[in-house]
C-alpha cells in the first residue's frame, strides 16, 4: 500500500510546507504532531529523502515527529524526553526559536515561565540618544 494513502491530503500539504521552508532556510526545525499512522508515512518519507528526524510520544495515540537540520534535530533530541508542557523555560524557549516562532513573543512567554517578576524585572533605558547622535549598533 502507498505510503501516502496513511495520510490525509491536509496533512501531506503541511508536510510539503514544511520541507518548502526548510529548503529555503527560513526555519531550521519542523514539528508535525499526528496520529500514529500518520506519524509513520511521515517518518518513512524523511528516511526515504535523508532527513533527519526525531521522533517523540506526544500521548497515548499521538506523536511529535520533529525534523531539519541534523545539528536542530539533535539539539532538541537532547531535551525532548518528557512530556512538551514539562519543558524548562530554557528549552522551551530553545525550542520555539528554533521552529521559527516569533523572537519577542518567545522573549515574553520565556520571562512569564521563568517567574511572575521576570518581565517586570528588565529594565528600561535610563536615557535617551538625541536624534542628532549617531547609534551604533552592534
């Protein structure tokens, strides 16, 4: 049987999304959470294309296969050994940049799970450059 016939036409197109946006460098790391069936034909096509991958029980029927970049796959490989919600701040935070979630959102959802006071903690400039000074940045 075909591969693609454990896989719903949805599915396959946010598969090939994904392996668009990695071709093109605009994210180095892909997570597709599916049904085990799916989970598989999935699986059997990064095989099949030399992907690297990793795959992770989400639950009892549902599976997290995430899959780039060898050096993306193997960091996460690192730390994705529990359940996602059980993450640290820390991975959490590894976790989103590298799947390509938006910088500053990720800043806050890391300061907010790192504890209440984090983002209140960050200071704010003392001054401010006059619109005559050349800014540097590094």
């Amino acid at each position: 049987m075909d591969q693609s016939s454990h896989m719903s036409a949805a599915t396959l197109q946010i598969f090939q999304h994904h392996l668009y946006e990695l071709s093109k460098g605009l994210r180095p790391l892909a997570m597709m959470t599916l049904p085990s069936v799916e989970a598989t034909s999935i699986v059997a096509r990064l095989r099949t294309a030399g992907i690297a991958h990793h795959v992770h029980e989400a639950c009892q029927h549902r599976i997290n296969v995430v899959f780039g970049v060898a050096s993306a796959v193997r960091t996460v490989q690192g730390f994705m050994t529990g359940p996602l919600c059980n993450l640290s701040a820390e991975h959490d935070f590894m976790l989103g940049i590298l799947l390509g979630y938006d910088r500053e959102m990720q800043c806050h959802r890391f300061l907010s799970r790192a504890g209440g006071n984090a983002v209140e903690a960050v200071a704010e400039p003392t001054h401010t450059v006059a619109p005559s000074e050349p800014v540097l940045i590094h």
